[in-house]
C-alpha cells in the first residue's frame, strides 16, 4: 500500500522511501541529541545537589556575624593614668583613667588578681569529685571544683596537680588543659584555667592550716541536676558544668597528657 504525505495546500502525494528513511534517521538524530542533553543536565543537576549536601551554606540572620568578621577597634579604651586604692597580701584594687572610643574619657575601678585554676576530677565514666566549703564572702557553703589560686610565677599545669592533691588527696595519671575562663570581666583581672584530671589514685590530703572542706563523689546526672535547681551557684564550677557535659558527649575533644 503506498505511503501518501500532505504538504500545505495540496492533496495526498505519495511518499518515497528514501523520504521516509531519511525521516526516521532525523527522528532518531532528534532523540539521540536529547537523550544525550538530558544526561549531561541530570548529571550537572546531581553534581550541584551533592556539593550543597557537602558544604552546606551557613544562613544567617540580618545583623548576625561570625566571630572572624568582627573588628574591634572603634571599642577600645586606652589607659591614661592609674592609682592604688588598696594593696592586699593576695588582691590589689585599681583606679584608671581611661579614654574612650569617642574621645571622652572615665575611670575604670578594678581587682588585680594572680590568676587561679579549677579541676574537673574524673572517678569514672560517670561520677566527678566535687567540694563543699564555706566562703566567707557570700556566707555560706559552696559546692564547687577543686580549685585554687596561682603562686607567683606558677605554672597552671602544675597548681592544678598541686591543688587537687592538697585539697583532695588524689593524684592524677592523666590530665587535660580544657580552656581559660574569665571570672568576673567587669572588674577583675582573674583568668581559671581549667582542667580534666583521671585515672585518679587517692591519698592523704595536705590542707592549709586555714582550710576545711569536705569532698564528695556525685554522679554526673545528680551534678547536672544541682546545677538546674540552683544547689551549684559557683560560677567557675557551673561553667565547667558545660565543659564536663560537651567532654562527656564526646562533643568536645581533650587532648589528655600523662603525668
């Protein structure tokens, strides 16, 4: 039976073969050219999707910035002259004058503190040692880390081991610098330096003829849970509340030294 074309504005024409395979060969040109384009697109498209899932974009709010994009020139204040207002055995108290970013000037009232350490004493997986001391400041008794000030010229590492043997009796086989915590930035100049301390050999405690405390093991849920409620008001201990929590998790990497 003969193939038949229509063109515009005339009747049925016979199609010839050779016009019917050519058709067939651009059909299948046709096909093959977008087959090959969808590929390519497809790909690009799943190139795109997983570089996004493996450096996802960081969205923040107006306003918002990164701590490596902050400038802090235009906040500093420049000291201009100071006094003593009082000289301690262990505190001195400061008066300056300080200049202002915007060229004004006032005086700045602080502490002059040595710098201290407190330890975060590890029983096990799952218990921490913690103190109860009174403080004769606030009036009351405190549960806290050990912890204690810097003698001139003392190195951190080797208070802490100090301190904790002194106050607590253990020594410790492991030990890890966690951070440094500004206490009361407002006006003091006391910097903690905070440390983990395990594999814990206990002993007889060397306490100052003026210091009595009591030591106590608690498990890391109820320490979690007197810090909520309010029985942990310390300010070095609850901050170090979060270091035992993100250290615990596995969150937070220490890099532990033997001693």
């Amino acid at each position: 039976m003969p193939t038949h074309r229509r063109g515009p504005g005339v009747g049925s024409v016979p199609l010839r073969a050779s016009d019917k395979y050519r058709r067939i060969r651009r059909a299948r040109g046709l096909s093959l050219v977008g087959g090959v384009l969808l590929s390519v697109y497809i790909v690009r498209v799943l190139a795109l999707s997983s570089r996004r899932q493996a450096a996802p974009t960081t969205v923040r709010r107006p306003g918002e910035h990164s701590m490596s994009d902050l400038s802090d020139h235009h906040l500093l204040e420049t000291r201009l002259s100071s006094e003593v207002l009082c000289e301690g055995g262990f505190l001195k108290a400061r008066r300056d004058t300080v200049r202002l970013p915007d060229g004004g000037t006032s005086t700045r009232e602080y502490i002059i503190h040595p710098g201290a350490v407190v330890v975060i004493p590890l029983l096990d997986d799952d218990h921490v040692l913690l103190e109860r001391q009174f403080r004769y400041p606030v009036g009351r008794v405190m549960t806290e880390f050990p912890a204690g000030k810097l003698e001139p010229d003392e190195d951190p590492w080797l208070c802490a081991q100090r301190e904790l043997l002194e106050e607590t009796g253990y020594a410790a086989g492991q030990w890890a610098h966690a951070g440094d915590l500004h206490l009361a930035i407002a006006y003091s100049t006391e910097v903690i330096h905070v440390f983990f301390a395990r594999d814990l050999r206990a002993g007889p405690r060397h306490l100052d003829v003026d210091e009595f405390l009591d030591t106590h093991a608690l498990s890391d849920e109820a320490f979690f849970e007197a810090c909520r409620r309010g029985g942990v008001t310390d300010a070095k201990t609850l901050s170090c509340a979060l270091w035992l929590q993100n250290v615990r998790s596995g969150a937070w990497a220490l890099d532990w030294q033997l001693v």
